[in-house]
C-alpha cells in the first residue's frame, strides 16, 4: 500500500506577510477617514473656543463705497478677537439684506418646529463647526447710523433679544458692533450632573480663562435656560432632536474651578430627566435680565384656542408662601407680570376657585408673551361650587337641629306637651343624612358622565380631584349628621303624656 505524505507549513511566507499589513493599513486609513469632521476636530469643551462668525449686511443708499465697509469689517473683525481673546475663534462674511431681515423678523417664544428647525439647522450649515453666528445689519438715515444686532446659537438654535445702536459717523461703527457683540454674546454649558434639584455644569471654554471675572462666566445668580438636544451618529441634529425645556431654570450658586453649581427651578417635578449620553447633550444657555412686562396667555390642553378667564395668580413671598395677590386673568386669559433685573425670578401660583393649579416660575428676559397650558376644570370648578353649597346648607341643618332639640328639651321641662310634639315635627322634617346622602350620590353620577365628553387624558387628571372632594363631603356627613339628636329629642318627647 502507497501511502501520501502531505507536509503543512504553519510559518506563512514573505507574500502573506506583506498583504496582511497592506490590508490592516488600508483598514485604518478606511476608518480615520470615514470619521466625521466635527468628531475629529473636538476638543474637551472645557478648552473648546467659541467659532463665532460676524455676518454683515448693509443698508441702501449709502454716503459710503465698498471699500469703506470692507475697512470697517476689518475694523470690527480686529477688535472683536482682541475682545475675545483665546475664548473666540472670530470670522467675518457678507450678507444679503434679505437673508437678515428673515432673521431679524424670527419669534423667539418657543421650541422650533420642524420646519423652522430645519431651516435654522440649513443656516448654521453654511459656516462649518459654528457655534455662534451674530448678524449685524447697518443702515443709514440721514444723519444718522444704525447697527442692528442678533445672536444665534447652533447649539440651541436659540435667538437673542435685537440689540440696537444709533451713531453720527463711520468711524464708530466697528467699536459699537464689538460692544454689541459682547453685550449680546450668551455664554453655553453642559449640564454634568442633575439631582435634587441641583445641577453641575461646565462652560465652553472655561479653562481658556484665566480672569476671575469674564463676561462668559455669568455671575452668581444669572439665570439659564435648558435644552436638550439629541444628535444622531453622524453628530447632526436629529429630526425633532430639539427641545427646549418649558418653564425651567438654573440659577447659578457657586463657581468651582472648572465647574459650577447652579439650583434648578422648574414647574416640573424632575424637568431634564435621566443622565446625557453620547447623542443627547443637555445644554444651559445664558438668559440676559431684562426690565419689561410679561403677557402671560392661559389656555385649555383641551382646546387651546379656548382662554382660561378669571384665574387667580399669586406671588410667592420671601416666606416661600404665596400671599401676594397680582390679579386675575382677563377676557382674553391674559395677565401681566411686571419684571425687573433686580429680581430675576418670580415664582407664581396659578389658582382656579380653591385649587393651586400649577406654580410657573417667570425671569426677567423671558420672551414678551408666554403661554401657559392649563387642564381645563370647569367640571372640578362646578363641583366645587355644588360642594360649597351643600356644605353651607349642612351646617345650617346641623345648627337649626340642635336649636330644635334646646328648644324641646325646654318644653318638655316645663311640661309643654303640644309645643313639644310641634318642634319635634319640624325637627323629624328637617333634610336627613340620607337626603344629603341621595343629594351628593346623584350631583357625583351626573359630574361623572360630564367628564366623559372630554379628552381621555384630561378626565383622568381631573376624575381623582372630583373624587377626592366628594370623599371628604360625604366623611363629614356622615360625622356630624348622627342620628343621636333626634332620638333623644323622641325619647324626652315619649316621656309626655298624648295630649290627645
């Protein structure tokens, strides 16, 4: 028998060697490559600067050539990164006046929608890993010079307040747009941790300043607003990744190093919920203070064209009560609420009858008109009118019988036997327990079958309240409203001869 011997060499040759490290090469060229630009160039966001871009637009008709507006763009381009010092990377560019005039006409009130956020994202697309864009418009109505001012964050897609100057001459257009840009400029955190109603946060290129006191490190007790925002793999905005957190505040305590520790105040038990992750960033932004007045606008979940007319607000104290009484909301569901920088947040109570309804906190520097969302409790409002009113003739019951039974028990001491048998009548004939009872039962079944006609969501919110006050009514019945009065006004009533 033949056999075959077969020799395996487990040593791979000269050629193996080398297409396996061309293939390895090739795979990390593939990877370094196919990394995102904005994931390549981060850097830790405490020693991030801002990339801020100045983007000017020019009035018509103007006493000045192109060559003068060039020089004060160069001005004003100067001057602003000697103002920013490490802390801005600072680019300037044309634009068109109708590009400006859309932004400058932009509300400012709300979340974006889906469309304007898309819109804001196309915007901030333009300029590369932009995290501020300022537009400055300038227009001359003789003899005077205006500077218009807007800043837009990329991050939050958050407009700021329009700044204005007026001027006389040229020659002050560059140091008033680097003084606008500074006034309007709102520094931007990460929010580290959130718990019990305290949050840590970290500002963007905060170890780039070495001053104790720097206009991008607000001052204790600024206030910021709150964003979350999602991103996808890419490092994009997602689709409706932006939310903008409703009636939520951190106010800033204590600066450590690096670090700040600011107090969350919300109308929310827990406003920015769980911990951020590589995608969802939560992100505070700087609210400048503002001396105006607030129009509050109150409207039904249900119906939110329908105003909420004759709500109570009420301030909280330096007691942490609300005692101070601003007034009722009008026709229209609307009251204003003075603000002031010397206070920049007010707490407020809204009540409908008996019922603390919510409590909004307002900051000088909220937008002109906020609107709030209310449960529409019309049905618990009604119930707790009948209640009222049940409760009232309760008490009158409970106080006519017990003067029927002195009255009795005087008659029957001076054998007055007809006077006696008269008062225990009216006495019998008074409204029972179980009238009040059958009353309480009836007005429940016919508020019950009210809330059916409402929104699933809203007769949940409103069902346990309703039924909470019918409880307590029909406890307090059944305490006072014993039988024991009347049996022993018949007993002593029993110990008198019939008369007939």
């Amino acid at each position: 028998m033949n056999f075959q011997t077969f020799s395996i060499n487990t040593r791979p040759n000269y050629r193996q060697k080398r297409n396996r490290s061309v293939f390895l090469t090739t795979l990390f060229l593939l990877t370094v490559t196919s990394v995102p630009t904005s994931l390549k160039a981060q850097q830790p966001w405490e020693y991030s600067p801002y990339n801020i871009y100045l983007l000017d637009s020019w009035g018509v008709d103007l006493p000045v050539g192109e060559q003068t507006k060039e020089a004060i763009r160069e001005n004003f381009l100067k001057q602003c990164i000697n103002t920013g010092g490490p802390l801005w990377e600072v680019q300037s560019q044309k634009l068109s006046p109708a590009e400006t005039f859309h932004i400058y006409n932009w509300e400012n009130t709300k979340s974006p929608t889906l469309k304007e956020q898309e819109a804001l994202q196309g915007i901030s697309q333009k300029y590369p890993l932009s995290d501020k864009l300022f537009f400055i418009h300038i227009e001359y109505n003789k003899p005077i010079w205006k500077i218009s001012l807007r800043e837009l964050d990329c991050h939050t897609y958050r407009f700021s307040l329009v700044e204005q100057q007026e001027l006389v001459h040229t020659s002050l257009i560059a140091t008033a747009v680097t003084r606008l840009v500074k006034e309007s400029f709102s520094p931007l955190a990460k929010i580290d941790d959130y718990k019990n109603k305290s949050a840590t946060l970290t500002f963007k290129g905060i170890g780039l300043i070495t001053e104790e006191t720097h206009f991008a490190l607000p001052p204790t007790g600024s206030l910021l607003t709150a964003t979350i925002r999602k991103n996808n793999r890419q490092g994009t905005l997602q689709p409706r990744g932006l939310y903008q957190v409703p009636w939520t505040y951190l106010q800033v305590t204590k600066q450590n190093q690096h670090k700040t520790d600011s107090l969350v105040v919300s109308s929310a038990g827990r406003p920015l919920g769980s911990r951020a992750n590589r995608r969802t960033q939560k992100l505070a932004q700087f609210l400048k203070p503002q001396t105006k007045k607030v129009l509050l606008s109150l409207r039904s979940t249900y119906s939110p064209e329908t105003p909420l007319v004759g709500y109570h607000l009420y301030r909280v104290g330096a007691e942490g009560i609300p005692n101070e009484f601003i007034g009722a909301t009008d026709s229209q569901g609307q009251i204003r609420l003075p603000t002031t920088p010397d206070t920049p947040l007010d707490l407020y109570y809204i009540k409908h009858g008996a019922i603390h309804l919510a409590k909004i906190p307002v900051a000088a520097g909220s937008p002109d008109l906020q609107q709030v969302l209310l449960v529409d409790d019309a049905q618990r409002l009604a119930a707790e009118g009948f209640l009222h009113s049940l409760h009232n003739k309760l008490i009158e019951t409970i106080a006519h019988r017990e003067l029927l039974a002195s009255q009795i028990r005087h008659a029957t001491e001076q054998k007055q036997k007809e006077l006696a048998y008269q008062l225990l009548e009216k006495l019998e004939n008074l409204p029972s327990k179980n009238d009040f009872i059958r009353t309480l039962r009836e007005r429940q079944i016919e508020l019950n079958s009210n809330l059916l006609d409402l929104p699933e969501e809203t007769a949940q919110k409103l069902r346990p309240k309703i039924l909470t006050m019918f409880e307590h009514t029909r406890q307090e019945i059944n305490d006072r409203l014993t039988l024991e009065t009347l049996t022993q006004a018949q007993k002593l009533v029993a110990s008198l001869k019939d008369p007939n």
